[in-house]
C-alpha cells in the first residue's frame, strides 16, 4: 500500500513548479530588456534629431566614376596631424567606393547648397551635373568649387561600431572656396531637414 503513497511523484512537481518560475522569470526579464533597449534605441534618435549639426559632402573617384553622399557626421579631431572622422551607416554603393579609394574630398557645405545636398542625400538623385557646378582636381577627386572648404583626406582607420563605419581621415590639402568664409549662411541638419543658421549669440 505504501507504493501508492505518492512519494515518488512529489518531488518531480516541485521540479517542474521550479522551472516554470524560472522560465516565466527569464522571459519577464528578457522582455523588459528588450522593451528598455526599445525605448533607449528612440530616446536616442531623438535626442540628436534636434541636435543641430554641420552638412558635409564627401566625393571620391572610382573605377564606377565619381561618387558622392551627404554626411552629418564629419568633426575635426586633431590639428597635428590635421585629422577628421565621419560616419556611414552601409559599407555598399557609393559609402562603400568611398571607403576603398585612395582619397576623397569633404565638402563643407553652406544654405546655398541645400539643393545638392538633397540630390546626395537620397537613392537617385541628380549628382554631378553641370549645373551644380563641379570641376575635378589634378588628383581626380570631384571638387564643388563654390564650397567654402574642401578638404582633401586619406583613411588612417576605419572602425565598426554596431551597424555603422567610423572613419579616421588624415586631411592632406584644404581647397578653399571663392567666398569670404565670414559671409557664409551657415547649414545645419536638425529635425531630419537642413536648416540655414544665422543668429548669433
């Protein structure tokens, strides 16, 4: 009679009881990660879509011909050597021709350059056209000669960071534009549009 007793059977339910907590645990925890890396990913973008930044327009020449993207991500690093770093988020089509070249070009555009700034920014777009104005330098890079500065840079490093590439660039000439730099309207990208600046404080 005693074999009936159910001795056998109690353990095994607290067992299984264990690991159900433990599953229902581990998926509370996993969702909760998954929802704060959500929310951090969003919180993120938006703080740096309202945070202004300078427009750039990096070129290159290439065995496909020129090539060409709109970049908010250039930044001066150090002065001794000259050096700038910028970012791409895809290592294909024209981002990707740019990392392979010998050198390229950033342009450092102004609010007159919002229109070629657009046709940069996006698949298809009008580049290189007459009308926008370009020439190519001795060393075969496509020069927008009305932009205040263009400078003249070869990759030291390039570094994968999540989905993006960051690129540390020696700058070994700067291309200066016909304008006094001083009467520029300044272009900033804010709030997914470029934004002439003006005021100052």
């Amino acid at each position: 009679m005693s074999q009936n007793t159910g001795h056998g059977t109690g353990p095994s339910t607290s067992q299984d009881a264990d690991s159900a907590t433990t599953a229902e645990v581990s998926e509370v925890l996993a969702g909760a990660a998954a929802n704060h890396a959500a929310d951090l990913a969003t919180n993120f973008k938006n703080a740096f879509r309202y945070h202004p930044a300078g427009v750039a327009l990096i070129t290159a020449s290439t065995p496909e011909g020129p090539v060409g993207l709109t970049a908010s991500s250039v930044a001066s690093v150090a002065v001794d050597p000259a050096a700038l770093v910028f970012s791409v988020t895809r290592t294909t089509g024209s981002a990707g021709l740019i990392l392979a070249a010998n050198s390229f070009l950033v342009h450092l555009l102004d609010a007159e350059h919002a229109p070629i700034a657009q046709q940069f920014a996006v698949s298809g777009g009008e580049r290189f056209t007459e009308a926008q104005g370009w020439a190519t330098l001795a060393t075969g890079e496509p020069h927008l000669a009305s932009a205040r500065s263009a400078l003249r840079a070869r990759t030291l490093q390039q570094i994968p960071v999540g989905d993006s590439m960051l690129v540390v660039a020696e700058v070994l000439e700067i291309h200066t534009g016909p304008e006094d730099p001083a009467a520029s309207a300044p272009m900033a990208y804010r709030d997914r549009a470029f934004t002439r600046l003006g005021e100052r404080l």
